[in-house]
C-alpha cells in the first residue's frame, strides 16, 4: 500500500508543525487534527494512509482513538504509528496491544519514522 495522505493527530501546535514539516519535505500530503473526537471525524470523512497518533489528549486519549480504529472494519486497515513522551516499556506494548503498528518515542527522529513509513509501503 503506497503511503500518501498522513493525519497528525496532537494536542501540541508545535509537535504538529514538527512532524508535518518532516512530512512535506518527503512529498507527504499531511492533514492535522488536535483531538481524538476531531480525529475520528477527518479519518471517517477522508480515510489517510496513515496516522500518527499521540496519547496524551484531552478527551479520548490515543490508546483510546487508536483501538477504535482497530476495531471499525472500514478504518482498520489504516495503519497507525503512535507518537508518544510516554516511554515506558508498557505503554509501548499496551499501545501495540490497542491495534498500533509502531511505537516511537518523542522527540520523534526523522531518520526512525521516515523508516518506520517506508517498511508499510
């Protein structure tokens, strides 16, 4: 599956500029959303090809987005790669455990997930 469309999913202005400008300079087309509920509503209106999720939200954290995604059958195809501060070994296993395909840790390096894409295409 060819990777062109990537929703960013973060509360943090600054962590959505980071990772979409890592994006666009490879040729990404990047769309953002601030929580899980506006998350769920751009991934159901335009289903990307990816998503990058962070956890810690207000509202539905992205353990909690992620598994819904998981479990829709129209979404769960739609890999999801989570982007978390949260660096404990459990947090990583538990985030694989709700349907992630990957699990990095920020500050995300360009040269790991630029990798992490590249072995889904």
């Amino acid at each position: 599956m060819a990777i062109h469309h990537v929703l960013i999913v973060d509360d943090s202005p600054t962590e959505r500029y980071y990772l979409s400008d890592i994006l666009v300079r490879q040729g990404y087309s990047v769309s953002t959303a601030e929580t899980g509920e506006e998350a769920m509503l751009k991934i159901r209106a335009s289903k990307p090809d990816l998503i990058l999720m962070d956890v810690v939200m207000p509202g539905a954290n992205g353990f909690q987005v992620t598994r819904s995604i998981a479990r829709d059958p129209e979404l769960k195809d739609v890999p999801v790669i989570i982007c978390s501060s949260k660096n404990q070994e459990t947090d990583k296993i538990w985030g694989l455990r709700q349907g992630a395909c990957a699990y990095l840790v920020k500050p995300v390096v360009a040269g790991e997930l630029l990798a992490q894409i590249a072995a889904l295409g």
